[in-house]
C-alpha cells in the first residue's frame, strides 16, 4: 500500500485489504451466504413425522433441521458478496 492508504470505510490506518478495508469493515460489509428468518416444517401430531417433499417420514428432529438447512442456506456468488 502507498503512504497515506486508510481504510476508504472508517479511515483506519493499514493493514488493508485488496478492497482498501480494514479486516473489520470487510467482515461487517461481506456477505457470504442467506437464509430466511424461519423455516417453516408440518410434524404430525399424533406420529410426529415430519412432512417432507409431499409425503410423511419418520426422522430425527436434528437430521430433518439438517435437510431443511441444506434446502434454504444459498451461498453468494464471489461477485455479489459486497453489500
């Protein structure tokens, strides 16, 4: 970095990220991957299945919240990540 480089977000003085960003403000702007807020799932009442693409199985509680993760979590493209 030249004489003089700061951070082009807060001002802090090197070291700087190809971006020109200190560590902080890349961590706060970069965004990596999403998923919704809630994620909503059917469970059976009366056999506590679990409703899974149109039919009812039996699952682990910790293995269907695995599946529904897996199906909502979207991963940022590289180009898209700055907000």
């Amino acid at each position: 970095m030249s004489a003089g480089a700061f951070c082009i977000a807060c001002g802090a003085p090197p070291p700087l990220t190809s971006e020109r960003m200190c560590e902080d403000c890349l961590r706060q702007r970069a965004t990596l991957s999403r998923i919704p807020e809630t994620i909503q799932q059917s469970r059976c009442a009366k056999c506590d299945s679990f409703e899974v693409r149109g039919r009812w199985s039996e699952m682990d509680p910790d293995a269907i919240a695995d599946l529904r993760i897996r199906e909502n979590l979207v991963a940022e493209d590289a180009r898209s990540r700055w907000t």
